[in-house]
C-alpha cells in the first residue's frame, strides 16, 4: 500500500456529497471526509470504501492511521463496485 501524493484518482461522480468528502481529503480534512464517507457508506454508496481506506491508509486530521482499516475498505470497494484504486 502508500501512495506518494494526497490525491487518488477519485473520478467526478454524479454524488455531490461524494464529490464535497473528496474535495475535503484533498485539503487534508480527513475527520470531516472520513464522517462522510462512512455515511455514504452507510448509506449504500460503494464508492465511498475507497475513499475510506485511502484516509485510513494515510491518517492524519484526528484520524488514527490503520492499514488493517486500510485494506478492509479497500477490500469492500472491490467486492462492492469493483474499484482497484487501493491495490
């Protein structure tokens, strides 16, 4: 896992609330986009684990790093949707 930027390539999508948690981690808002996109999740928007697991996978902003917490969302985007963006 790791990445050396702060940016994934989380494609536009047609859920604004997604787009804003990305636009968040992007600023290094981790806290505030990881309560999003575990609502989202929640909710039953896929997209939102990769999301997850890359603020996870990085921590920072209050929000512990945890690569177990990591590779589980990650694991959940593709079972869900399909994404590799974690892998």
């Amino acid at each position: 896992m790791g990445h050396s930027g702060n940016i994934l390539n989380f494609p536009s999508s047609n859920n604004h609330r997604f787009d804003v948690a990305v636009s968040h981690y992007a600023r290094g808002e981790y806290n505030t986009a990881l309560k999003e996109a575990i609502a989202l999740i929640d909710e039953g928007y896929g997209h939102a684990n990769t999301l997850a697991g890359a603020i996870y996978e990085r921590g920072g902003d209050g929000v512990k790093q945890d690569y177990e917490k990591a590779k589980f969302y990650y694991q959940m985007a593709v079972d869900e949707v399909g994404a590799v963006e974690g892998w």
